[in-house]
C-alpha cells in the first residue's frame, strides 16, 4: 500500500494544488489564518530574538513550511516522498528560504529533539494513515518533540464528505459494500477508484478529536477547514478576487460551527500539549 501512495504523489502536482483554484487556495488561507496565534513569537522570545520553532510531518512541496520560514519561524520539513523532497529543496532554494529538510516518515522523526518546538503541524500524513497503530505514532512523535505548551495542528478528510463524493463520481461506487466499508473503516478498497481513494484514510471529526486527546493533548479549536465550497466548487473558482475575499470572510465566521465539520472535505483539529501529570 506504501508503494502505491509514493507512486500517487510522485506523479502528482502537490507544487501546485493549494494555489490553483479557489476552492484549494481556501484550504490554504484558512489554515493559515487560525494558526497565525500560535506561531507568533511569545515575550521572551522577543526579547531574545530567538524565532518559533515549527515542525511540518508531510510537508510535500513546502507550501506551509516555506511560508512560515519566510515569517522569520525556524522550520523542520519531514516528507517521505523522494520526489517531492527534491521539488521543496529546489523551492527552498528558489525562494532563498532557510529550512531542515529530512526525508523520512512521520512515525519516526527520532532525529528531531525532545521538547524542541513550539509547533507541529500534521497537514496531510492522517490522509493516508491507515493503521490505527501509526496513527498514534505520529501523535506520540509530536508530543514528544514539542515543548511544554505547544500546539499540534492535525488535518484529517472527512469520512461523511468522502461518501457524496463516491456518489458524484460515479453511481457504480453506491453499494452496500462500498458504503459500510467506508463509514465502519474509513476505507475504500474497490479498485474502481483512484489511487487516491484506495490509499486514503478518512476519518470522522470526532475521531480525529479522541486520537489527540488519548495522545496527551487538550483540544483548542476545530473548524472545517474548506467548509462546503466542494459543493459549489465551479461558481466558487468563477468568482473574482474581490468576490472571494467576500466568501473567505463569511467562511472564516462560520467554519467553526460543529454542524459543519462533517460535511466539509478538510477539518482541523488544534490542540495543546498538557503536562505529563495531565496525560490520559
């Protein structure tokens, strides 16, 4: 199943995917405005000049981690894909941005320090994941690189969107098989979907809430991430810029209404890091 997600996003245009429409820039601008918080530096790190540190687990081609290290943040990038490691340290180097940068798996970042950031974000890997075993290795992982009071944030694809999706894709995908495979596993194994799908995790809103909590966080906020403009993607990207800052600002009030998460393609989950006498 490995091999088969690599080869997925090895020929995949990831460079490109949260800025070529609007629908997939929302994801973007959205993520990026509720973290904004949680990466400003805190007083004595002002006084010390000394930035955030952020980790980013799936970091793809760096469209998160080469933003915030063009805000001045000290970022580590970790993604597994050869390919896509080539293409951000080319963009990196393009954008003349200072970054860590290791290939290597979310389960394991043992080459990153104990209680050494101030943020992770797990923007993609949980897409993926589908072992619940490593699931909780990737949260154990940011729980132990992370600072005492430090926040994760965790991306997850709904499952409850994904069903409707099966449906508009094709009416052959809506079987009794197909669809509680999907709501009792997060699953969908046919092999008349694509790659992407076969690959996939997907998971439910309160899922992704439960796994942080078991793993040793507190849950901060939550908010569907793209809301429903999967929905009505083509009048969406039909809107002019104006029109779209319009839309971004109505979202941005609505995304955290609970009813919500579950219809949206994207949610997130931030939480915060409890002391080791807080644990579950």
């Amino acid at each position: 199943m490995q091999e088969e997600y690599l080869q997925y996003y090895a020929s995949f245009d990831e460079d490109q995917r949260l800025t070529r429409q609007h629908i997939t820039r929302i994801e973007f601008d959205t993520t990026q405005y509720v973290l904004a918080p949680y990466v400003q530096p805190d007083s004595s790190q002002r006084d010390s000049g000394q930035p955030k540190s952020l980790t980013e687990f799936g970091a793809a081609t760096g469209r998160y981690a080469l933003f915030y290290a063009q805000q001045g943040l000290d970022v580590t990038a970790v993604e597994l894909v050869p390919e896509l490691v080539s293409q951000l340290r080319k963009n990196a180097a393009d954008a003349k941005a200072e970054l860590n940068i290791h290939q290597a798996n979310a389960t394991d970042v043992s080459f990153i320090a104990d209680a050494s950031q101030d943020v992770v974000l797990i923007l993609g890997p949980l897409y993926h994941i589908q072992q619940a075993s490593d699931r909780e290795s990737v949260m154990r992982e940011a729980y132990r690189i992370l600072k005492p009071g430090g926040v994760v944030a965790i991306a997850y694809i709904s499952r409850f969107f994904v069903a409707g999706l099966l449906a508009k894709m094709s009416a052959s995908l809506v079987t009794p098989e197909i669809l509680s495979e999907l709501r009792e596993t997060g699953l969908v194994t046919t092999p008349e979907v694509y790659r992407f799908f076969r690959t996939g995790y997907f998971a439910t809103p309160q899922e992704i809430e439960d796994l942080a909590t078991q793993s040793g966080f507190h849950i901060k906020d939550h908010l569907a991430t793209d809301g429903c403009v999967r929905y009505i993607g083509q009048q969406v990207n039909e809107l002019s810029e104006t029109q779209y800052q319009a839309w971004l600002k109505y979202h941005l009030s609505t995304c955290r209404e609970p009813s919500l998460f579950g219809t949206s393609n994207h949610g997130l989950v931030i939480a915060g890091k409890c002391d080791q006498g807080q644990r579950p």
